[in-house]
C-alpha cells in the first residue's frame, strides 16, 4: 500500500466515523424522543384497554415491559405510561417500575426510574417540583395521589421507612453537566420522594426479590450487546449492497433506493448502542 493510498484510506476511515457519531447523536437528540413518544402512544392504548378490562397487573410476577400505572404530574404537563423492569431497554421506552419494591399505591417505598436527557427525557424534570407539589399514579387498583416531600442527591439524608401501612413514591432519575455541549453528562443520581395521601391499596403477593445488574441505578443494559453486533452485521451488508448497487445500476437509482435502508439500519444500530453505552437514568 503506498503513502497515498493510506492517506486516502485514512481520510475515508475519518469520514466514515464522523458520519456515525454525527448519525449517533442525530439519533439521541431527534429520533430517540420521536421513537419515545410513538412507544408512549402504543403503551397508553395498552393501558387504557387493561384499566377499562380491570386486568392491569397489581401483583405477582409481572412480565417486563408490561404497563402498571399511568403516571400523571400535574405541574409539569407529564403524562406516562409505566412499565415493569427498569433496564436501560424498557427505560428507552417508558418510565420503569423497579421490580423488587410496591406498585404505586401500595403500602411502603414504590421506585420508579425514568431517563433524564434521552429517549424523551420522561424524568428530566422532576427536579422543578417543589414541596407540595402533587402526583398521581392510576393502576389496576385506582387512582391515588401523592405530595412532593423534597428532591434529594447523593450525601443528602435518606427519609426514614414510612410508617407500617403508609406509602411512599419515589422517582429516580439522573442529573449532570453538558460535554461537547450536548446533554449526555447525567451522571449523578437524584431523587424525588412524595408521601402517598390516599388509603393505601393491599399489596399482591409473589413479588420478585432479585435484579439484573442492568436494572440498576445508572447501568448499562449489555442484554443488547448480541442485538447491536447483529444490527452492525445488517449495517455492514446494506452499505456493502449500495456499493455493489452504485456500480451496477448508477449513483442517484442506488441513492433512491438504498439510502432509506442504510438510514434505518444505522437507527437500529444507534438505539441498541445507545441501549448498551448510556447508563438507564441517562
């Protein structure tokens, strides 16, 4: 090989990186909270079917991914659908309900854990709230409201267990600096603790008592790591398929045909990337 054919060589390999962040971060910023919201929509259907139907899980094992409350909070405009499990795959879709602690509503400390700067930055608020402030959460038990006690970080004093037959909610997200000024520094963990008002409901029995490590505050989620290397394989094949394309049928036919497919898969392969890098609160 010579000097500049390595040159030429080194130009395109720097080309090509600088097209897959740009793509990365196109993905985080813009298509990220898109796919987020069309999930929303999909699960709040869902929701909605299993609230009317009364068979919206309040216990037992419940399956991951599966809606168990709507979360409303009234000072910030939020509404979101809830699921069980909170790895950094379901957490790109909805806020998660950690699986080890009470449905909302429920006696004792219910944890919920949402996403602060990508995939719709469901929890990226909360911050704003202030003592007083209400939330309410709907499950398959009914409607219950809670007030804001306060926000709290790392160092801060952890509020005692409620009262037996008390309840507790608690939002879990992450906060930090800008880096290259985009916001993806998150990645310090905050937390909102609110005291249920309302009669609590019974609790279901059968809950789980373990985690993944992935389920985590601030984890990544490597159950994705085997659907990003299969979507970098379709990566690899589509833009090896234009190339050949290109030199068949000519640049703009290839260009109208095979620019969608390689667009797509590289979204693919952002998400399960973005999925596997960033820690779940992020």
């Amino acid at each position: 090989m010579t000097q500049r054919t390595e040159v030429v060589f080194a130009k395109r390999a720097l080309l090509l990186l600088s097209l897959l962040l740009l793509d990365f971060v196109a993905y985080l910023l813009v298509v990220g909270p898109i796919r987020f919201e069309r999930s929303q929509d999909v699960l709040y259907e869902r929701a909605r079917e299993e609230l009317a139907a009364v068979e919206m899980p309040t216990g037992g094992a419940i399956e991951p991914g599966r809606p168990v409350a709507v979360l409303e909070v009234p000072g910030l405009g939020l509404t979101q659908v809830v699921v069980e499990g909170t790895s950094g795959a379901l957490l790109a879709d909805a806020p998660g309900h950690l699986r080890t602690t009470p449905l909302p509503g429920q006696p004792g400390v219910s944890v919920l854990m949402g996403r602060s700067v990508s995939f719709g930055r469901a929890f990226g608020r909360i911050t704003e709230l202030r003592e007083g402030d209400e939330i309410v959460a709907t499950t398959g038990q009914g409607r219950f409201t809670y007030r804001v006690d306060r926000v709290r970080r790392a160092g801060d004093p952890v509020p005692a267990p409620p009262a037996k037959g008390d309840g507790r909610l608690v939002l879990a997200t992450a906060e930090g600096e800008a880096q290259w000024g985009l916001p993806l520094g998150a990645d310090r963990a905050v937390y909102l603790d609110a005291t249920l008002l309302d009669e609590p409901a019974a609790a279901g029995s059968g809950r789980t008592t373990a985690l993944g490590v992935e389920e985590g505050v601030l984890k990544g989620d490597s159950s994705a790591l085997v659907s990003l290397v299969l979507w970098a394989q379709v990566l690899l094949a589509s833009v090896g398929l234009a190339t050949w394309a290109a030199l068949r049928w000519g640049r703009w036919e290839t260009w109208l045909v095979g620019a969608p497919a390689v667009l797509a898969t590289s979204w693919q392969v952002c998400h399960h990337a973005a999925v596997v890098l960033l820690p779940n609160l992020t």
